[in-house]
C-alpha cells in the first residue's frame, strides 16, 4: 500500500485530479468565465455526447487515415531517401540542401499549396503528414548511417564482408535503432500535418471539426477535441514504444550484476 | 609470413610511419612495442587493407582471408548474441546459419563461455566479451592474427588468465602472430621476436630483439626466466629515452 502511494503514477494522477476539481470549482463558483474555460464536467459531457451521437466517427475516420497513410508513407519515403542519400554521394549533393530547406522551415506552411494542388480531400492530408515525417526520417536514416560506429564496419570488413554484409548487419541495425528513437516524433507529426490541414480546408477530421467549434466560440468542443487528439496520440506512442522495445531487444536487455 | 617492406603512412602532410620494414615469419610469435602515438595500429592496418600506405609494400603468404585481426576494443556488434557474433564471419565465409551457430557454440564453450551464447554484449563483462571477441577470430581459423593492444582496458588478472589462454592456442595450432602492445612484459613473455619503434611523428623501426625462451611458455613463469629480466631492462631504457613521457607497463 505504502509503494503504491510512493508511487510516481499515483502520485501524477492525484496532482491531476486536483487540478480537475480545482477547474471545476473555480468554474462553478463563476471566479472563471465558463464560455472560455467550461468547466471539465461539460467538456466529458461534449464529449460522450460526440460518441454517443455517433457523430465524430467519420472525422476520426478521415483523422485516422491520414494520419497513418501518411505516417507509412513518411517513413518509406524517408529511410529510402534517407539510405540513398548516404551511400550514394551525388544523391545527396541533389538532396541535402532540399532536405535542410525543408527542415528549417515550419513546413505546415505549405498545407495551402497542397490544398491548392490536390484539393481539399484526404490526399492534402496525407501529403503534409507525409513531408513532415520524411523530412525527420531522412534525417534520422542519414545521421543513423553517417554516425555509424566505425570500429563496427572495420570489424565486419576484416571478418570478409562486403557491402551487402555490412548493410545487413551494421547499417540496417544501426538506422533502425535511430528511426525507433524518432519513431514517437513521427507519430506526432503525422497528427500534427493531417490535423493542420485538415484545419485549412476539409470537409470532415478532427481539424475540420476543431476549425468549426473555433468559429463558433465552442470552448467546450474545443477542449474536448484537444484532449480526444492528445489520448489517441499517447496511445500511438505506447504502441511505438512496445514496437520499439520489441525491435531493439538488445537495448532494453537487464544488464548483469558486475 | 609476412613482410612489410619499407612503408611509409600518412594522414596528413607529415608522414607518421617512415620506412619501417619488418618480417614476421612462419609460426612466429612477433611484438611491435613502442610510444603511444607513433603510429602502431596504422602498422597493422595497413596489413589488412582498412588504409593504403602512401608508399611501400606488404606481402603476405596468405590470403587475406586467412588473417585474423584482434582489435583493441572488442568491437562485438551489440544487437548480435554472442552466438551470432562468432558466427558472423563464418556465415560470411558461406556457412548456413545452423552451422555457424553450431560451429560458434563449440569455440564459445572451449573458451569457456558455455551457456551464454544467447546474451547480448552488454550482458557479457569485458573479459567475456573479449572471449567472444576471441572465439570470433578463431572461429575462422586463421594463419595469421594481428592483435592491436586486445587485452588492454582489462584488469591484469583476467588480463593475465586470457593472455595464456590465447598463447596456448597460438602454440598448439602455430599460428603467427603480430601484436601490437605498450606492455613490455606481455611483449617479451609472448614474443619470439620485439620490434621497437620510435617515437612519431616519422617513426621507424628502431631496433629489432630475439626471445630467447622456449615453448610452451607460461607468462607467469616466463618472467622468471634470465633472459627476461636484463631484456626487459634493455626494452625499458630504449623506451624511456624514446619518450618523453613514460607509459609503459613495467
């Protein structure tokens, strides 16, 4: 019993409690205006009513695909991009400084443009989702190669292999173990481009809805479509992070007593 | 064996090896000691190939494929059991994997790493993960091993236990060996024949000394031996006036 109040969980979820019975009295007690900051009872209540409704599952729908189409899209493009790039130097020179543009500006920016270009359906969405996650990936492949141990290829070298073996078994490893580290990233750039652009134009998602309850002074949606992103966000990071535990066992391994 | 004739190595402008020639022969055990810095691993490198000497030649009697190299971290890949590590080169070789396994498993266990062949390095403490270092190059059973300081960031006992246990294999199976070291005393309980060299930048080989002890050695006993004690001294004030900073192990 003791641990489990020592414990960091318990000990978050109180402080987090508090802080909602706090909101909720304040609220109540009319010391914070409701219109802007309802309190959370009315933000659970808009938000059963969207479930119970059945009304947020085609935004979820549009959201979710997106999300993830660009997601896997991002991540091939990148590691490709990512791996051409660092074994074959004219490819970089081409791509390198596209890749730096891009990374150095805040490429939500172009959600507009691909509006413009493939209209306001799904593929706009997709498309953002997509560069903000390749740009990361290739990033990530191309340190992951470039900043790979080399004691780890000379040994692979004297042991007689080649190119394939040292791609095989130092490179590939070496960049899966990057990627995994920015893989959390990925996911949450992936929402970050759909939701944007769903927020620009669209005609259903979870940014179309939160660009509507914007319009409309709806503080209530709004907290309610925050929180519902933030929950499926986290829940896509636990399953990276299972992935990535699962992937790179050898990292997580328990050390031996020494 | 092996010949190295006359190479010169250079990263930059200023040559860090200048003219060293050397001859490992047949079955012989050989040392090259000399200053930290002067350039001793670049030797060895230039053996397998890993950097192209500005000038000068290496010859080998063997294929390259029958030169094992022994580095000085033990440079396991981490995301490998131990099993797979050792099997790693003989896979390269053209082994299936359940045959490189099996083959991997029998030199972990006879270098006394029975049971953890499914542990990742970072399971293994440093003298295991030497062993498994070890195993990997044997495994391939070269004709030739080049060691670059191996056992140095181990404690000395366990130094000392692997150091004669890699010895009675070199002496069974006659290998030849070069190693690389900065331990005057691993040096001359090892060596059939020590080559010293100065300090860099240009170093050269400085002059060229017989071990004079039979076979098989123990290196503990070895350091009783008369030839040991004068030849250390000699090795040690050849050194001492090559460098202004002394590191080596007495």
């Amino acid at each position: 019993m003791k641990t489990w109040i020592n414990s960091t969980i318990f000990r978050r979820s109180a402080a987090l409690l508090l802080l909602l019975l706090l909101w909720e009295a304040l609220s109540r007690l009319a010391w914070l205006d409701p219109f802007y900051a309802p309190p959370p009872s009315r933000v659970a209540q808009v938000m059963f009513s969207l479930f119970a409704e059945g009304g947020i599952w085609p935004h979820l729908e549009a959201t979710f695909t997106a999300a993830i189409i660009g997601l896997l899209a991002g991540l091939v493009a990148g590691v490709v991009l990512g791996f051409s790039a660092a074994l074959t130097p004219i490819l970089a020179e081409l791509l390198e400084p596209v890749m730096i543009v891009l990374n150095a500006i805040p490429r939500v920016i172009l959600a507009p443009l691909f509006v413009i270009w493939l209209g306001i359906e799904l593929a706009s969405k997709v498309a953002l989702a997509l560069i903000l996650v390749a740009v990361l990936v290739f990033f990530a492949v191309h340190s992951g190669i470039k900043d790979v141990d080399h004691r780890l290829v000379e040994r692979v070298r004297t042991l007689g292999g080649g190119r394939r073996v040292l791609i095989r078994e130092v490179y590939v490893p070496s960049v899966t173990a990057w990627l995994m580290g920015n893989l959390k990233v990925a996911v949450g750039f992936a929402f970050t481009g759909t939701v944007v652009g769903e927020f620009v134009a669209s005609s259903r998602g979870l940014g179309y809805l939160l660009q509507f309850a914007q319009s409309t002074y709806n503080a209530a949606l709004t907290i309610a479509l925050i929180v519902l992103i933030m929950v499926f966000v986290l829940l896509l990071f636990s399953v990276s992070e299972l992935l990535e535990r699962r992937l790179l066992r050898w990292r997580y391994i328990q050390e031996p007593a020494r | 064996m092996l010949r190295v004739q006359d190479v010169t190595v250079a990263y930059g402008a200023e040559p860090v090896l200048e003219g060293i020639s050397l001859e490992v022969k047949a079955g012989q055990f050989a040392s090259l000691i000399g200053p930290s810095g002067s350039g001793k691993t670049s030797i060895l490198r230039a053996v397998t190939q890993l950097l192209r000497p500005q000038s000068g030649s290496v010859a080998l009697d063997v294929s390259l494929d029958e030169v094992g190299f022994l580095f000085q971290e033990d440079a396991l890949l981490p995301w490998r059991t131990a099993r797979q590590n050792v099997a790693l080169g003989l896979r390269i070789r053209g082994l299936d994997r359940k045959e490189a396994e099996a083959r991997a498993e029998q030199w972990l266990s006879s270098l006394g790493l029975a049971g953890f062949g499914d542990r990742y390095p970072r399971q293994l403490s440093g003298g295991q993960r030497k062993r498994v270092a070890i195993a990997q190059v044997l495994a391939l059973q070269p004709r030739l091993l080049l060691m670059d300081e191996p056992f140095a960031s181990l404690d000395a006992i366990v130094r000392t236990r692997i150091t004669q246990e890699l010895l009675g294999w070199v002496e069974r199976e006659h290998l030849t060996v070069l190693l690389v070291t900065h331990d005057l005393e691993e040096a001359i309980s090892a060596s059939d024949v020590v080559y010293v060299l100065s300090q860099g930048p240009r170093a050269t080989i400085r002059s060229r000394h017989e071990v004079r002890i039979a076979r098989p050695r123990n290196v503990l006993e070895t350091r009783r031996h008369p030839v040991f004690g004068p030849l250390l001294r000699g090795l040690w004030d050849e050194l001492s006036g090559e460098s202004p900073l002394v590191d080596y192990a007495l």
